[in-house]
C-alpha cells in the first residue's frame, strides 16, 4: 500500500512538471511572437516618425509625381524611381513566374527521383549565392551583351529586370514544388481513373490545389525583387529619370536610398525624403500582400 502511495505522489509530481513545461514553452512562444510583431511595430514607427517631418516641406502629391530627384536644390520627386521598382520587377515576374513554375512543376510530378534530387541542390545553390554577386555576372555578361547588341549602354531597365528574375527563381521554385507535391496522391489518382492526361490532371487539379501555396512564392519572390538592392546598383545605371524603354538606365527605390543616405545630413529635408522614400515602399509592399490575402481568402458557402 505504502508503494502505491508513493507511486501516485511520484506520477502526479511528474504530470505536475510536464505542465510546468508546457506552460514554459507556452510563454516561450508567445514572447517570440511578440516580439516579431514589436520588431515590425519599432520598424515602421521609425521610418514614418523619419520621413514624415519632409510633408511639411513638400506635399505627399508632389513627392509621388514630381519627376524631378534634386536634393540640392530641395526638390523630391520620387516617381522616376517608383516607375523603375515597378518595370525592373514587371520584367523580372514575367520572366520568373512562368520558368519557376515549369521547373516546379517538372520536379514535382516529371522529373525522375535522381534528377529532382540534384537539380534541387542545384537550386539551394542558386539561393545561397550573394545578391552582389549576381550584380558582377550581370555587370560583366548581360551589360555587354546588351551594349552589343547596340541597345544603348547595357546599364538599363532589362539587364535590372533579368538579374532580377534569376534571384527570384528559387523562391518560387521551391515554395510551388512543396505546394504541388503536398497535393494529396488521391486527387491525382481520381482524376487519372476518370480518364485524364496527365497533363489535364496538372493543369485542372495539381495547380489549382496548390494555387495559394503557387501564389505565396510568388509574392515573396515580388518582395525579393522589390528590395533587392546590390545587384541592381551594379547593373541599372542608377539614373533618376523615367526610362522610355527597357533598354535605358534607371533608378529603384531601394537604390535612391542606399546611393544617398551615407552622405545625407541627419534631421535635413534630404535625410527624410530618403526615409519618406523607405514610407512609399514600405506601403507598396503593404498593398502587394493585402491583395495576395484577398485573393487566397477562401469563400465561405452560403
């Protein structure tokens, strides 16, 4: 009886530190959700309590569709750079989203086991590589390709927009494989039972089951090529004015503030149109998710 007892005092002593744990890993947990959500509170209260000192000099109209980018003379226009954000990374997804989904859907539902395996680390590879070296192969292959070519000068809005869609590969290669390959085999199966290709079946079950994992690549591959920086001082031509084609030099948002803020003035006007710059972008890529949300948001049957 006495070894009953002390077997039941040892277990609910046992049970008792199993909650104590969870509870720790319970408050674990929310702290470093909490704190992701300060970081990104910290982040924005900085940058707008920056940049919004500048609308009493300048307003918010004028510096989104003035042309004219002259901090010496305390002019700020920002549209020539918001255009070049906008070409640089139309080019980049028009040419990333249809190769990163032919090759995730190669390696998802085509490729033999082997070859998946190795062009997947082929891949990894491909994101382990360091934006500013993509900026020197861009720097010493597409810039010159495209001067012989007699497009101009090399440095322009295709070789931006090209570099560009090469970094946004992997994201979007490896995030829409994972999405095809968590398609259930039942799906596939049902829809290969009631007579379909296999290519019917990719394209009517395969890709719009995984469509809202399809769609969440392609924004994050979006805000790599948004904010991407190095690569593009290498090869844009870093000029503030709008390009009238593809093949003329531009500036990006993310550029406009990396070139100038090392030798702006703290508290100046310039100081906080390059923060007011980092506002606009900030808002760009707020509007780029809320419309991925709407557009993954299930409807609810009435």
């Amino acid at each position: 009886m006495y070894k009953v007892i002390v077997y039941i005092k040892v277990e609910r002593m046992k049970k008792k530190k199993l909650r104590l744990g969870e509870k720790a890993i319970e408050k674990a947990m929310l702290i470093c959700a909490l704190s992701s959500v300060g970081a990104v509170l910290l982040i924005t209260y900085l940058i707008f309590a920056e940049g919004l000192p500048l609308f009493s000099h300048t307003s918010l109209w004028d510096f989104i569709t003035g042309t004219d980018w002259k901090p010496t003379k305390e002019i700020y226009g920002i549209l020539p750079m918001i255009v070049g954000t906008v070409y640089t990374t139309g080019i980049a997804l028009a040419l990333g989203i249809p190769i990163g989904l032919g090759c995730a859907i190669f390696l998802a539902e085509i490729a033999p086991k082997k070859a998946a395996l190795a062009l997947r680390k082929c891949i990894e590879i491909l994101a382990g590589i360091p934006s500013v070296v993509y900026g020197f192969f861009g720097l010493v292959v597409i810039v010159p390709i495209i001067r012989s070519f007699g497009l101009g000068p090399g440095y322009s809005v295709l070789a931006a927009g090209l570099i560009l869609a090469v970094m946004i590969l992997p994201t979007i290669i490896t995030i829409a494989e994972v999405s095809m390959r968590a398609v259930p085999n039942a799906y596939k199966d049902g829809s290969l039972a009631l007579g379909a290709s296999k290519w019917q079946t990719i394209k009517k079950v395969c890709l719009p089951t995984a469509k809202s994992g399809i769609i969440s690549g392609v924004v994050l591959g979006i805000g790599r090529a948004v904010g991407e920086t190095m690569a593009v001082i290498l090869v844009a031509g870093s000029t503030p004015i709008i390009p009238q084609s593809i093949f003329e030099p531009v500036r990006t948002l993310t550029v406009n503030i990396v070139l100038e803020m090392g030798y702006a003035v703290v508290g100046s006007t310039h100081y906080s149109a390059l923060f007011a710059t980092g506002i606009v972008l900030f808002v760009f890529i707020m509007i780029i998710n809320a419309v991925v949300m709407m557009l993954n948001r299930k409807r609810v049957p009435s």
